[in-house]
C-alpha cells in the first residue's frame, strides 16, 4: 500500500486534485462544485489523469479549458457541447487554451436604481420609501438593488390594507433569525477554510431557507384557516 501511494505521489506531482482546483477557481465561480467538476468531465470539457488509488488529477491545461468553459458559459450561455467544440477546435489548432481571450460579455451587469428610480419602478411615493428606511426594512444607500424594488413594491401593496412598514419590522426580525438557524445548521462546514467546504455551504443554504419557507407556510396557512373559520 504504500509502494502504491509512492508511485501515486510521484506520477501525479505538480498536478492538482479537486479540491486544489476548487480552492484556485471558486473565486470566479462560486457555483464550482465537486459534483460539477465531475459532471464537466463527463462532458468532456476537461479529462484529467487518474492515479492507480483512482484519484482525479488535474493539469494547467485542465484548468485553463474550466476556466474558459465556466466563462462562456456563465457569460454567453453556451451549451457545454459547442464550449467542449470550441476548446477542442482550440488544442487542435495547436494554441494554448490559456491564450484565448473569451469574448465580452453578454449578460448584462445587475441594474442598480438611485432614489427616484427605485420610486418610480415600484410606483412607491417618497414616504413610504422614508418609514422603510427609518423602521430597517430598507437599508439606505446610494442605489438598490432589483430586490428593493421588488420589496418596495410589495410594501406598496400592503399599505394599500393598512399594514404599514413599521408593522412589518418583526418580519425582518424573523429572518435575521431564521439565518442564524441555517448558519447554526452549517456552523461545521463554515468552520472550514477549504473551497470544497464552503461551496457544499453555498448549495446547502438556499435548500434550508426554502425548507424554512415551506415550514412556514404551513405555519400561516394553519393561522389562517383559524382565523376565517
């Protein structure tokens, strides 16, 4: 066994494994998971070595095809089959896939609203937008994101019924709290400093507020039914 692990070390030096590629490219792409690392592979987008243990290895020529091939795919939503052609057509060619510059991208920069704006996209007046402000359920700024809007119009909406901004602070009082339950759940995989860990936490948080959303549905439906019967 460890003759076998010897020749393990010494074929595979200066090649990386999956979590060193992780840690070098979730920076750029922090949806890189291990799963999708193997998924690429069996796309052909990259073919790294095995070791005799049967463990992925990866070269400077596999990083670079990930990397080119995450990009134009975040950035242009190629297909993985016409990213893998075009990498291909690449190498053939006899050209370093480290050397080609991908095209500008298509996807367009997330749009951020000045005041007005934000007013004017959520047909919001301008003391509605000041209560949100004042009670916390909207942080002050410069500009705002797309998600302001959607939640200045849905404060909109409530005001409309009478329910106000300062009725809705234990709303964000909620949430705050239900996050410190999913980073309690995760508290183990936070700890961690590697790219692998903190990726699995990316993917793990979302699935235990959708969880919490449904938990709490039930909670309001139960409440309503309640309430109207």
């Amino acid at each position: 066994m460890a003759a076998l692990h010897a020749r393990d070390r010494s074929a595979t030096a200066g090649l990386l494994s999956i979590g060193q590629v992780l840690a070098r490219l979730t920076p750029e792409f922090p949806d890189l998971t291990s799963s999708k690392l193997r998924f690429l592979e069996v796309q052909g987008i990259v073919s790294p070595s095995r070791t005799e243990s049967g463990y992925r290895k990866f070269s400077q020529t596999d990083i670079d095809r990930l990397r080119l091939g995450l990009t134009l795919q975040r950035d242009h939503y190629l297909p993985l089959s016409v990213i893998r052609e075009q990498l291909d057509e690449a190498e053939a060619d006899g050209g370093a896939v480290s050397a080609i510059a991908p095209p500008p991208s298509i996807a367009p920069a997330p749009r951020r609203y000045r005041r007005e704006e934000l007013l004017s996209a959520a047909g919001a007046g301008p003391q509605i937008l000041n209560d949100a402000i004042s009670t916390g359920i909207i942080a002050p700024a410069e500009t705002y994101p797309e998600s302001t809007v959607t939640l200045l119009r849905g404060l909109v909406a409530l005001d409309r019924h009478g329910i106000e901004p300062r009725h809705l602070r234990t709303l964000r009082q909620s949430a705050e709290r239900e996050v410190s339950l999913i980073e309690s759940a995760m508290s183990a995989l936070l700890r961690r400093t590697d790219a692998a860990s903190r990726g699995k936490a990316r993917e793990m948080a979302p699935e235990l507020a959708g969880k919490i959303d449904e938990v709490r549905a039930v909670f309001i439906k139960e409440a309503l039914a309640r309430v109207l019967s």
